[in-house]
C-alpha cells in the first residue's frame, strides 16, 4: 500500500537532483566566460563577451554592435574554433588545403549548345486563352441556354 508513494517521492528526489546538477553545471559554464570569449545565447546568436557584470553581459553581436544580455540567457560557452566555425565559416587547415575548384556559376557544369537544340519548347499559353478561344468557337458561354 506505501509502495506506489515511496515510489513516487523516489522518482521526484531523482528528478529535482538532476534539475539542481544541470543548474550548477550552467552557472559554472557561465562564470566561466571571459571578455573575447564566443558564445550563444538561448535565442541561438551568436557573439562574443565584452564586460562581464554581476547579472549581465556585454556582447558584441557585430562589429561596432553592442548589446546587454542577462547572464542566464547565456545558452553555452564557446571554444575559439567552435566559435570561429561557425561564425566566420573558418575550417580546419585540412579541408582548407584541398584543391577543389568551386565554378563561379553553372554554365561551366554544362554545355548550353547541346542542351538547347535537345530541349523541348515549353506551351507559355494560359489556360484561360485556350478556353476563351473554344467559347468562341461555339458562341456560346457559360450559364447560357445550350451552352455546353
């Protein structure tokens, strides 16, 4: 008869102990932040620290941009390589060595010659021309006596 409670008060001691444990592993993410750190907030932008006060945040979101944001709005603290990824796009000096060749557009992908005498004409023609031009024929339209 008392097990279903113990069990119940067990499960919510499990899960309060977890919230409190991701708690403090936030705080100690963020009291780890330091100015010309990268970061994102809980919104998903992406920014780098410029002062550090008690409760917030100075982060520079673009050059010359500046903006004021809670400490707990701070989603994660990011490495400089993370950070650089994916806000400057930088790789890693592998992929940067590669010799791939990126074409500047698509006409050097194909051949324009050969594609246009395969390719088939397309009917530009509206639909509402084709029915004007058979509603002529017959003289009739529609809602009138005999009208097909």
């Amino acid at each position: 008869m008392l097990l279903p409670f113990i069990v119940l008060i067990g499960a919510m001691f499990l899960m309060t102990r977890s919230a409190k444990k991701k708690q403090q592993q936030a705080a100690e993410m963020r009291n780890q932040m330091q100015p010309g750190t990268g970061v994102r907030t809980i919104g998903g932008m992406y920014a780098t620290v410029k002062e550090i006060q008690d409760e917030t945040v100075l982060l520079e979101v673009a050059p010359g941009v500046h903006a004021v944001y809670a400490k707990n709005s701070i989603g994660a603290v990011l490495d400089d390589a993370e950070y650089n990824r994916i806000v400057h796009g930088d790789t890693d000096e592998d992929a940067a060595g590669s010799d791939t060749v990126v074409p500047d557009d698509a006409s050097s992908l194909t051949d324009a010659a050969d594609q246009a005498d395969e390719a088939p004409k397309a009917d530009l023609t509206k639909k509402s021309d084709a029915v004007e031009a058979e509603v002529e024929k017959d003289g009739k339209t529609d809602g009138e006596t005999g009208a097909k």
